[in-house]
C-alpha cells in the first residue's frame, strides 16, 4: 500500500471514528440522563447505576467512585477469591475485579440491581446471589477478601454486628475485610 493511499484511509477512519465517539458522547449523555430520571427523581433506589459514570463522565465522573475499587484491588491477591456484601449492580466486580480474581460471590437483596447486575455484568468467575445478607451464609475460611461498600450505615448496630461476624468467618487466615463508606458531598443537579 502506498503512502498516499495510506494517509487517505488514516483520515478516513479518524474521520468516522470521531464522528462515533462525538455520537456515543451524546447519546450516553442523553441515556444517563434518562436513567437519572428515572432512577432517582420518580424513587430513591438503594443501590447506584454506577453505568452514569462512564455514560455522564461530565456529572459523574469524579475521583471518589473509584477510591473503593483502589482499595480492593490493593489487597485482593491475583487468582485470589472476593466476597462483596451489597454489591448493587455489579459494575465494581465486572470491570475492576474479574481479570485479577478467580472467583467472586456477589450478594444483594435489591431485585432490580441484582436484574441489572445479571444482565450487564456477567462473567464465568461471579456468581450473583439475589439474597438478604442478614440471612445468607457464605462459605467459611474461604474468601481472601470481604468487602462492603457504601452500605453498612444502612444497617442497625445490632446487624452490623451480624454482618460483621459473617464476614469474619467467610475471611481466610490472613484474609482482609474492607468496609468502605465513602461520604461524599457531589453538587447534584436538576434535570
């Protein structure tokens, strides 16, 4: 191929790819805003669709959200075994966690982050348990990390404590557990 040819079909496929990217910048935009409405001004879900980050960067994307992912990532040994408590909708163990751990157990009562999770974040290595995690009981000695993320504030001391032998028993020897309440004052805005 000659090199005239060659810059020819370089700017041409610039041309079309930045014209998709400005499209896709649009129409996540335009879908997050959507989702946002839907989500949060008609109901308070328990859980967020951490999608707005990626679909709404401008809104969503701040240093915050993936200061827990951070911290899971420092300790979670590579091929290691991950147990999340809450874990919404799935997006943390599907696009942080799944090529460094080799097994991960998900547990949500929420039917709709527990749907989403299913739908958009499946993976051979995750397992999501649609279930009240007062009531689960997962499998002892097994996990190298136990986390929960920005849900144990929802929970009574008394539950905490449940919560928290739990995840004491599913640790193995040497196995870390994270509990990662993020408080964060973001500007929101109207729609």
């Amino acid at each position: 191929m000659n090199k005239v040819l060659r810059e020819i079909i370089k700017e041409t496929l610039t041309l079309i790819g930045e014209l998709f990217a400005s499209i896709s910048k649009y129409t996540g935009r335009t879908g997050s805003n959507f989702l946002y409405l839907a989500q949060w001004k008609l109901g308070l879900p328990e859980w967020f669709d951490h999608r707005h980050h990626l679909l709404n960067p401008e809104k969503f994307f701040t240093d915050f959200w993936t200061a827990s992912a951070d911290n899971v990532i420092r300790v979670l040994p590579l091929g290691g075994n991950l147990l999340d408590l809450c874990s919404g909708d799935g997006f943390y163990e599907y696009w942080f966690f799944r090529h460094r751990a080799s097994e991960i157990t998900c547990v949500d009562y929420n039917k709709d982050a527990y749907r989403l999770a299913v739908r958009l974040h499946k993976s051979s290595n995750i397992t999501y348990i649609l279930d009240d995690i007062l009531r689960y009981e997962p499998k002892e000695s097994y996990y190298e990390v136990v986390m929960i993320r920005g849900a144990i504030e929802h929970f009574s001391r008394e539950n905490q404590q449940i919560i928290f032998k739990k995840a004491w028993r599913a640790l193995k020897w040497g196995g870390i557990l994270l509990v990662i309440h993020l408080q964060v004052n973001q500007k929101q805005e109207n729609y």
